[in-house]
C-alpha cells in the first residue's frame, strides 16, 4: 500500500502530464461522481437490509399470534382426562337427556359395567384423540360413561353419534370435541355391542 506521501508524488506527477483543461474537469468530475456513488451504494443496500430485517420479524410475529391463538382456542387438551390412569371399571348406559347422567354406577337393567382392556384401550384411544369441535348438536346423547380411575375422581362424559361422527363431553363441562373417523368408528362398535347386551339383558 502506498503511503500517503507516494500517493501526493503520484497526484503531483500526473498533474505534470499534458492535457487539456477539458480532460482535466472530466477526470476531477469522474472522480468526484465515484466518490459521491459509494455512499449512494450503501444507502441502498441498507435499508434493503432494514426491509429483510422487518420482513423477517413480521413473519416472525405472524407466527406467534398465530400459535398462541391456535393454543387458546383449543382450550383444555382431550388427553388430560383420562390420561395415563388406570382404568379399574367402566359404567356405560343409554342417555335419557343432555343434563342428566344414567351412568352413575348403580347396577341395573339399563346399564353395563366393563372391565376389559381392549375396551380401555379402544376408549382411551378416542378420548386422547379428540380434538374441540364447534359443532352445534341438538340431538339428545346417545350414551352416558363414567370411567372409575384408579387415584382419580371418575369421568363423566356424554358421547353423541351424529351422522358417523363421534362427539363427546364432559358432564361439568359444555365443550365439545370430536374423535376421528378412525378411532371414532372402533369405539362406536364397542359401544354398540355393549348396547347391546344390555338391550338383551332380561
């Protein structure tokens, strides 16, 4: 790299050279317009730089409005109630109404008690699989099932089969969620088998 004192020598050789006071203004003029352009250049490349930035940080956001609404809305997770908890009787009967509850575990005519683990399995796996619905349902419930836990208060839940689609809810609660066509179908031919049997039951 040349030092300063070389680059003056260097100005003040060429500045030696013939030339006409035209060439000289033009060349003065190149070099001031290169001068003026590199500012110019960062100028630009900064605030594209800016935009990218805020671009990225909207996306960003975007994402996370989204997502916390996604989870707000969801509410309360189907997999919380049951859970990994044992299963030690299950009491499934026909519903008379939405607000009163027929399997509340006394043995009668009209109800089933199951202990079985491919039905635990089965309900288990439609609950934990459930997810909310903003289905409007006017139809009355199909069945009443209280899952006695093992440790833990029993489950009271309302299922509906509307139009081979399984809903269910809790008895202390009015959200509604509904179980895959898979999962849903399985555990709507237990139900039914288990229906029944109660149906034959003298």
């Amino acid at each position: 790299m040349k030092s300063s004192f070389e680059s003056d020598n260097s100005f003040r050789e060429l500045g030696r050279i013939p030339r006409s006071q035209k060439q000289k203004q033009e060349s003065l003029q190149k070099i001031l317009s290169g001068i003026e352009e590199k500012p110019k250049r960062k100028k630009a490349i900064f605030p594209r730089f800016l935009s990218a930035a805020a671009v990225m940080a909207a996306c960003v956001m975007f994402a996370f409005i989204i997502f916390s609404e996604d989870s707000i809305t969801r509410g309360s997770s189907s997999s919380e109630m049951l859970g990994n908890s044992f299963i030690s009787q299950t009491t499934i009967a026909f519903s008379e109404t939405e607000k009163s509850f027929s399997a509340d575990g006394k043995y009668t005519a009209e109800t089933a008690t199951v202990k079985d683990p491919k039905w635990e399995s089965t309900a288990r796996n439609a609950i934990n699989s459930a997810i909310p619905a903003e289905a409007v349902i006017d139809a009355k419930p199909s069945y009443d099932i209280q899952f006695i836990l093992k440790g833990k208060d029993p489950v009271k839940m309302k299922v509906w089969n509307e139009q081979g689609k399984v809903y269910f809810k809790l008895m202390d609660s009015e959200e509604i969620f509904s179980v895959p066509a898979a999962e849903g179908a399985i555990f709507m031919e237990y139900l039914e088998a288990i229906a029944q049997s109660i149906q034959n039951t003298p």
